[in-house]
C-alpha cells in the first residue's frame, strides 16, 4: 500500500487560540508559589499552544498517517533489520506494575523487573555466548562506546597506557570510528578484500602494540560471513588486542555462531534490530553490551544480581571498583528491555533458529530473483546471509538513473527504500535486508517493483528521477534547509489566554 | 579546461598567485563532487599555515571534506560572502567561489603544484 | 514460529530459486570449528502463557505505596489522549525518516517538539533529543570544550549524582578534566553552589574553564544562583551549562533568561512513565551560535519541488554517518517517540495546564512541609525550594526501611545515593507532586511520628 491521500497538517502552533484546551488538571491554589522568590520565577508564561482535546488528536492522528512504518508495509532496510514489532510486547511495557515503578525505588519494591532484567541478561550471555551482559547502554552506540571504555579500563589496568587505535574495515558503520574518537582513541581503517571479507594480512600490517581493539561487524556490512574471523581474532590476540563485534546484523547468526565463544571479547546487541523493540520514529532503542571473561571487572555498575535465597538486588555503590562507571542515569532502558525480554520468550531456543534461518532464506531469495533480471548488479554472487548488496552502477552507465532516484521511485510502489550508498565502498549501493516476517508474496511484489523501475529507467528516465510523484510530499530542498536552517517554528497565532490568576 | 591561470593539488584545491598573495578554492570537480555546499568554515585571519595543513572544512547536504593548504602562509583575507552565500562554491568554484588569500612563504611551492593539464589528466583519471 | 509467515511450500519454493538443497547449505560459510553450540533457553512460549509469566512479574513490583520519591525521574498525571496517540502504529513502529517523503509525520512531531522545548528553554535551537539527562548533559560540557576549545569544566556537587558520574565517565575515554564546585557549608545559602568557590576555580589561568555546569532546581530541590553563576562563567571566558527540570520551567526562570549558552535535562516528568530508569529524553539545546557543535539530530523545515511545506533532517554533516571519526558524537538515533510523547503531553494541557502541574506540585510540598514539621522533622536546608527538599532524619536509612512497611515511600536515602557528603548523611530526599494527595501526606506524617515515637 502506499502513502498517500492523508493531507499535510497545520503546525500545533498554528491550529492554537488562545482559551482552547483546559480540563485536565485542577487549577492551582493562588498562593501556591508565594514563598519562590520573584528573581526565580518566569516573568512571561512560555508560548505553548492551546488546543482543545479534538483539535489535538485531529493534529497527531492525522499527521500519523503520513508516516509509513512497519504497521503499514515493507521496508527491505539493510543493517536496520525492519522486523515485524509484536503487538504483546507493547501491552507488557505498559503492566502498571512496570511503568509505574521508580528507577530508584528500594530493591524490595523491585523484584519483578529486576527478575526480569536477570533473566533477560541470562538469555543474553546464552545467546551470544558472552559470561556477562550490561543492559545499561540506551543504545547501540551508546553500547559500542561501553565496550571500548572497557576495552581501554582493560589495558590501563595492565599499565598499558599506549595502546590508543582502533582498527576497522572500512565497510563500518560510522558509528565505530566516531566512537573510537569519543573514547580518545585514533581510528586506522583497513581495505576490504575484494571478496567483501576482510583482509587479514592487511589489518596484520597495523596490528601492534599500540592496537587497543578491533571492531568488526560479523557478518559484514556487506551481509557476508566472516570466513577468516578465526585467523584474524588470532592476529589481533596475538598483539595484545581485544576484538569488539558490532552486533547490528545479529539477526543472521542466531543459534549459529555465538560471538563470545568463537573469541571476541565484547559486543553490542541492537535490541531495536535482532529483537523487534520498536523503531519509534527514531528511537528509542537499547544497546546491551556483553563481555567475555577478561572485561567482566569493567562493566558499568550497577549490575543486578541474584542472591543465594533467590532475591535480586542492584549492586551496591563502590562494590565493584574496577567498574567504568556509569554511561547514563539509573539503570537502563528498563521499558524497552520488557518488549524485547517477550519477545525472546515468545521465541525460546528452537524459533529464534528459525528467525535466522528464514533472515537468510528470504535474503537469498530476494538477491536470486534480483540477479535473475539482471536489472541490477549483484558484486557478491556467493550466499548471502540476511541482507546483500544490489548496485545501480551499470544502470546508471546506462540511463543515468542512480539509486537515489530507484529508491525514490520504490516508494510510488508503496514500499519504503533499502539502505542506500552504504557501505561506503560499493557504488551506487542498496543494501537489501527483508527479515524473516515478510510473507514470499511481499518479497515476490519487491522484486518485481524493482526490476519495473530498471525498464522504467530505460524507457522514460525522468519518470524515474522525479520520483516520487505519489507521497504526501515530493523530492525536498535539503540544500535550502541546511543553508538556512529553520529549527523552530516562531510566533504564535495570537496570544495566549491570561491566566486566570 | 580548467583556468591555466593557476595552479592544482591532488586534493582538488586550487590556487593563484598575485605578486605576494595567494588566493585559494576548490576546483568545480570537488564541487560537483560535494554536491549543493551549505558551510564553508574558514580560519581565522592571521593564522599561520604550513602546506597541506587544514585549514578548513566544507559541507554538502551528505559530504564532508577537509580543505588543506596548497602551500604554506599566513592568512591574510577570508570570503565573508560564503557565510551567507555558501552556494557560490558551486556556481563559481574559480572566482566570486574563492575561500582564503594567503601571504606566500615559498613561491617554489607553487611551482612544484600540478599545472592545469596535469590536473586535467588526474581528474581524466578518477 | 510466533510472527513468521513462511509455510514448508514458501521455504521449498524459496530454496528451489536459490538452488540450494537445505537452509542448512546457507550457512556452511561459517567454519565449523566456530559453529555455535546449541542454544540452551526455554522453549518457545506461547501467548497465553507468556502473558501471565508477564503478569506474574509485573505485580512483584509494589507501586502502591504513597510515594515522595523524585531525585530525577517524576510521577505526574498523564492524560487518557496521550497514550492512545502514542499506541498509533504509524508512530512506534515507523523508522528514522531518512525517506522524508513518507516520514512527514515524524518529521513535524520532531520539529514540534524542538520549538516546545525551545519555548520551555528560551534558547534559539534544540536537538531531536538525546538518551537522557545524564548523556545531555555529558554531551553538553563535551560541547563546550569544544566550543571554547578549552579542556577543563567545572560541575557543582548539586548536579545529580548520576549525572556527575555520567560525565566523569565520558570524559575518561576524552583526557579532558572534570572539577567539582562545593557546596556553601553553613548559613542561609546552605546546599547551595558556593560562588566565591566557583570565582575562585575559575581564576586558575593555567587551567581555563570551558563550561560551568549547574542545576536548576538543584539535585537537593534547591533554587541555585543561576544569573550570578552565569556572569562569573562568561567574565572568565566559560560558557554557561544549565541542567533543567521541564515541568519546572512551566513557572521558573528558563535558562535562556539567566545567560545559560547550553541547557540540558532531563524530559521524563513530561508525562512519561517511570519504568523503572528509562527509556527516557535527553533534553539538549543551545544558542543559535553554537548549533554546529550540536551533537545529535536536528529536523528543519523546507519546501519540495512543488513548493509545498515539508521537514526534513538537517544539518545532517555533523552527524557520525558523515563525519565519521571526526563527529562530535557518535550518536545515531534519538529518543524520537518520547520526544512525541513529550510533546503531546506538553500539547495537551497547554501552557495553563503546565503551570498547574508545577504550581499544585509546589503546593503539595509547602503542604508536607508543614506536615513534617508539625511532627518536628525539619527541613535540612533553609533556601528557596519548588517541590523538592531534603528532610533530616536522625538514622534515616533504617526509618525509611521501617516506613516501607507503613505502606510509605519516603524519598531518597541519601546517605546511599551521594556517600560522601556526611552533610547530608541523615538526610531524605522527599518531593510532592500533582499526584500526591493530602491523604499520602497524611500518612507520611503519621507514620514517621509513630517511627520517632513522636
């Protein structure tokens, strides 16, 4: 289906007048604020808009429908993994007895979700193989600059103080680099080899004593298996270095390869990829990070633990010493981790070997019936894991129709675009990742919409590179926004009704 | 052909030399490579650089990219009309596009930078 | 399987395009000395049952006590629209808009809710949000430093603790040096950032100031020294750092008054659920000058082709996926349906509304000061409070254990919660708000006099 009729709305600010809305909450006693200073209190109201409940619910629901999303269709995102978001999971965040309960509420008060987030952490190390899980990280980034504090708490802790590179392929995510930067280590990004496998004797070449860590992304950002991991954990242990695993496409490896116990040393896990806690528009998401046994004395505190009688508590201040610290306030992202704790649940050992097995099935499916059109070019012929790389480059030597204009115009079909130009080393890139809850018939109507936008291209280009011609809105003036940026809207309609003091 | 007036790094700076001054840009291939440039930040006047050093950043809507010196000076002019009109990297990368005016340390420098068939050979290349 | 559609004919037709004889095949990529071992977890679980195990856990959680608990995360009344807008498909389970064309909706929401936030603040730019306060905040002072390209900040001891300790995390892995600013011991000003302290940190010319960093109100509920505190960070060359509480903001001073340059906080008293720490909205804004150095994302308003009026994500070249090891931050999300939540909270009950919830708030807390008092429980610190404030119990650990019985959350311990100021070793951190109730007051009073004997 596809987005279109639902109307473009006013602004909040626009639909204000002023004496609209009220009836929510009681109207303060007068003198409530006599005794705060007058330096302290705001000599004008902020200009909030006024809208009564109708108008207000109008403005959200239908501004909702100009949004596509999950609930609506497909979106064959690669490295976002674009799962089906369980209707359960969000009935679960919202059991009184878990939004209802205080961050800093006293253990006894807690023993429900700290269960749970026990549990969950449980899970966690069993599926990734790690002997420990912080839930703390809000999300993957965040996860990823977790592990690497720790990494560097680990050598400084050795009297290491030298080592301060990172080294990465250079298909990373640009999150890896900007994360080593933020934990004041230098970034050496490495060639891939033109399997699309990293190159060992190429990151062996920068490996040394000043190497802190590698990060890597198993399977790449080219949806390949990293064949060579074994040699090139090796390499890097053999330097003194420990190897991150950027777990972003964990959904391909489930029940099949455990990173923990194939040798890396730490990872993050995408709670909002591998298990379906919703997008949001955004976010949020959560990053838990789990670590093997040498990064266990490093983990931010407080941990949940379980006690000999079966109670759980949150670490004391000062327990663990030799912790990082903390990344954030309180515990962690508590309402996501419920959503995504369900959802492994709902799953247990034997479906979360099927979520991968039909990952990499569709996936493989979808790149065949691609390469089977020739339309466009596939760079690695080989089997695919959960997602793969299809290139515009020959179209666009042909028609001069690029993948901007190809995702452009995927939308007019009513699907939502891949992952465009990235990885960065592949041109004209869509990165293509259809997840295991998309029905064959999906896939088959993705496929066909992709290889009529190839003819399109070659019968009637501007069709193609004026798209989309059927969303709420076309192509957008993004040079004009970042020349001249307007990030809040200014003046209200009118002023605002005087308050009744 | 781009101008002959001047001269060409790897980098895709160019620069032309007035009796003691320097002015330096990009050429129209980094431009079109960076697509619609919406900032131009520029150092301050009187900054000493040495050759291929930073002295600044230019962004597009999806790119970033370094500016390095093509030889080393000190800075002595910035382009105020980029602050509100970034857009004239694109439209005229080899005049009103211009971005800083150096003192010049070495003329050899210049000399030693890729003439302008040379850099119609290496952007032929790319 | 729970949410897959693919029938044994689906999965045969698949493997015959493919050319492949099992699914097994498609993974003989992977050596076989690192297959993995086999997964060891519960069997698949199916609704009805996992809805009670849910239910089960959910109600070993006790949220029926009377509750005075705040230090950071807030109870206030959520309106019955909001979460019926929020549970809208089309919201939670669209992604990131980097397709605008069909991400308008969020793309307005989030540049509604930047020009709220904005309005709360009084400061020029807003950022599509960060995790939380704590991160906001880090990345606030990591900010300055950059800004000012100076190395050193200077946080007062009555910024959250969680907070401070967010920051001292971020700023290991950058060599740059986090100082604390004490408090004023003794007198009127008492748990108050202490000024001739600041003035004199900041002389140090050998160690220039970047940020200063205060709170408002303070971690303790306390009214800080805002204007006086800001002139002294600008007469040194610092740039003004204040944390804020947005419901707050609906009757105090916003930073942009008081010559803050960066305002962060926290966004969860915006009608946000307490879930037990998160997820929550990291507020983070600025002055229009120092916006490049904005982490985060940032959505603006344009035009298309047709020259209609759309929103798109701007300014997209600070961000990671661009810069790469030179962002300012490597965030890569934003906390984009909280920062809707906030907003539709915000829309719903108005700037009126909002002053209620923090006037009624205040109320409340004169109310359970006087409650206390008449019991003889004082307030350990004498200035000016909105809803927050310390009380001092003698051997307030173990009576805020025994309340908890009396069906009583009384607050904070803070001996535990900031070991080491021994000023506040007897200390609790008790707030009201709109939803504290006389009756909860009551029974506060009433049983800590019948655990004092009073």
């Amino acid at each position: 289906m596809s987005v279109t009729g639902p109307r473009l709305q006013p602004t909040i600010f626009e639909r204000s007048r002023p004496g609209r809305g009220g009836g929510k909450i009681p109207h303060a006693p007068k003198d409530a604020l006599a005794r705060v200073p007058a330096e302290h209190l705001r000599a004008t109201p902020p200009a909030l808009p006024e809208l009564n409940e109708p108008e207000l619910v109008r403005h959200y629901v239908n501004l909702s429908q100009l949004n596509y999303a999950v609930d609506t269709g497909f979106y064959p995102l690669g490295s976002c993994t674009m799962k089906w978001n369980p209707k359960l999971n969000e009935w679960a965040a919202r059991l009184p007895g878990f939004a209802g309960l205080h961050p800093l509420a006293p253990d006894a008060l807690a023993q429900g979700t700290l269960q749970l987030l026990w549990e969950l952490e449980q899970i966690l190390c069993e599926v990734s193989g790690m002997r420990a899980v912080s839930l703390q990280p809000a999300a993957g980034a965040h996860g990823e600059l977790t592990g690497i504090l720790m990494v560097r708490a680990y050598h400084h802790a050795r009297g290491d103080h030298g080592r301060n590179e990172v080294v990465v392929p250079d298909s990373a995510h640009g999150t890896n680099p900007a994360t080593a930067t933020m934990a004041g280590m230098r970034t050496v990004s490495v060639p891939t080899a033109p399997d699309g496998g990293v190159d060992v004797a190429a990151f062996r070449a920068v490996l040394g004593p000043q190497t802190a860590a590698i990060m890597i992304t198993n399977p790449s950002t080219m949806g390949l298996f990293e064949s060579r991991i074994e040699e090139l954990l090796e390499a890097v242990h053999a330097v003194g270095a420990l190897a991150y695993m950027d777990g972003a496409n964990l959904n391909a490896i489930l029940g099949r390869f455990k990173p923990g116990e194939a040798g890396f040393d730490v990872m993050h896990i995408n709670t909002h990829k591998t298990f379906s806690t919703p997008h949001g528009g955004g976010g949020p998401g959560a990053g838990p990070v789990g670590v093997g046994p040498a990064l266990l004395p490093y983990l931010p505190a407080p941990r949940v633990l379980r006690e000999a009688d079966g109670r759980f508590r949150l670490e004391r201040a000062g327990e663990r010493p030799t912790s990082i610290g903390r990344l954030r306030s309180f515990i962690g992202s508590s309402g996501v981790l419920v959503r995504a704790y369900a959802y492994l649940r709902t799953h247990g050992a034997s479906g979360l070997r099927e979520v991968t097995d039909d990952a990499v099935l569709a996936a493989n499916y979808l790149k065949a019936r691609i390469a089977a059109s020739g339309a466009y070019d596939i760079p690695f012929e080989g089997p695919c894991k959960h997602e793969f790389i299809a290139s515009a480059a020959s179209l666009k030597k042909k028609t001069g129709v690029r993948t901007l204009d190809v995702a452009k115009r995927l939308l007019d079909h009513g699907f939502h675009a891949p992952t465009i130009y990235f990885p960065l080393t592949i041109d004209e890139a869509m990165l293509i990742e259809p997840t295991e809850t998309e029905s064959i018939e999906t896939l088959d109507a993705f496929a066909d919409a992709l290889v009529a936008i190839a003819e399109e291209a070659e019968r009637e280009p501007d069709v193609v590179t004026s798209a989309p011609h059927t969303a709420p809105v076309r192509r957008l003036d993004e040079a004009g926004a970042a020349r001249n940026p307007n990030l809040r809207w200014r003046g209200m309609t009118g002023e605002l009704a005087p308050c009744p003091d | 052909m781009v101008p002959t007036d001047r001269r060409y790094t790897k980098d895709h700076e160019w620069v032309r030399v007035d009796g003691e001054i320097a002015t330096v840009g990009i050429t129209q291939y980094a431009a079109e490579q960076l697509g619609d440039v919406v900032f131009v930040e520029l150092p301050d006047v009187g900054r000493a650089l040495s050759q291929h050093a930073t002295f600044g950043v230019v962004e597009s809507v999806k790119a970033v990219s370094d500016l390095y010196a093509p030889i080393a000076g000190e800075v002595r002019a910035t382009n105020g009309e980029l602050g509100k009109a970034p857009e004239l990297v694109n439209q005229d990368p080899y005049e009103a596009g211009w971005m800083i005016r150096v003192s010049v340390a070495d003329p050899g420098e210049v000399d030693r930078l890729l003439d302008a068939t040379a850099y119609e050979q290496l952007i032929a290349e790319a | 399987m729970a949410y897959g559609p693919h029938t044994d004919a689906d999965r045969a037709r698949m493997l015959e395009t493919i050319g492949a004889a099992s699914i097994d095949d498609l993974f003989a990529d992977i050596p076989a000395a690192l297959r993995a071992s086999e997964l060891r977890l519960d069997p698949p679980e199916p609704e009805l049952e996992l809805a009670a195990r849910l239910q089960g856990l959910a109600a070993r959680n006790r949220t029926d006590l009377a509750s005075f608990l705040g230090a950071g995360a807030y109870r206030h009344f959520s309106p019955a629209a909001v979460d019926q807008i929020l549970l809208r498909g089309e919201w939670y389970t669209a992604y990131t808009p980097y397709q605008p064309e069909v991400s308008q909706g969020t793309l307005q929401s989030i540049y509604e809710y930047e020009s709220l936030i904005s309005e709360l603040l009084d400061l020029d730019v807003v950022s599509a949000s960060h995790y939380d306060g704590a991160a906001a905040t880090a990345e606030a002072a990591l900010m300055a430093c950059r800004a000012t390209r100076r190395e050193r900040v200077l946080v007062s001891r009555a910024v959250h603790p969680h907070y401070r300790a967010t920051m001292e995390t971020y700023f290991a892995g950058s060599g740059l040096r986090l100082d604390e600013i004490p408090l004023v011991a003794d007198g009127p000003g008492a748990g108050t950032t202490d000024l001739a302290a600041l003035e004199a940190l900041l002389a140090d010319e050998a160690a220039p100031v970047a940020g200063v960093v205060l709170a408002q109100p303070s971690f303790y509920g306390l009214l800080e020294p805002m204007s006086e505190s800001g002139r002294l960070a600008h007469a040194a060359g610092a740039l003004f750092v204040a944390v804020v509480e947005p419901v707050s903001l609906g009757v105090l001073a916003p930073p942009g008054a008081y010559g803050a340059d960066i305002a962060a906080g926290e966004g969860q008293p915006l009608g946000i659920p307490l879930q037990y720490g998160g997820p929550y909205l990291g507020i983070l804004g600025c002055t229009d000058a120092l916006v490049r150095q904005l982490p985060g994302r940032l959505v603006g308003m344009t035009t298309d082709v047709d020259g209609k009026r759309a929103f798109v994500m701007t300014l997209q070249a600070r961000e990671q996926h661009i810069r790469r090891e030179k962002a300012a931050s490597n965030i890569c999300t934003n906390q984009a349906l909280l920062a809707l939540a906030a907003s539709v909270w915000l829309a719903t009950l108005g700037p009126h509304g909002l002053r209620d919830v923090a006037a009624i708030g205040a109320a409340r807390a004169s109310e359970l000061e006087a409650a206390l008092g008449a019991i003889g429980v004082e307030r350990l610190h004498a200035g000016a409070y909105l809803n927050e404030f310390v009380i001092d119990v003698p051997d307030a650990r173990a009576v805020h254990t025994r309340l908890l019985d009396r069906g009583v959350l009384a607050g904070l311990v803070l001996a535990d919660a900031v070991p080491d100021d021994p000023s506040v070793a007897d200390g609790l951190l008790v707030c009201a708000t709109e939803t504290t109730t006389s009756a909860d007051i009551v029974a506060f009073a009433g049983a800590l006099a019948a655990e004092l004997g009073r």
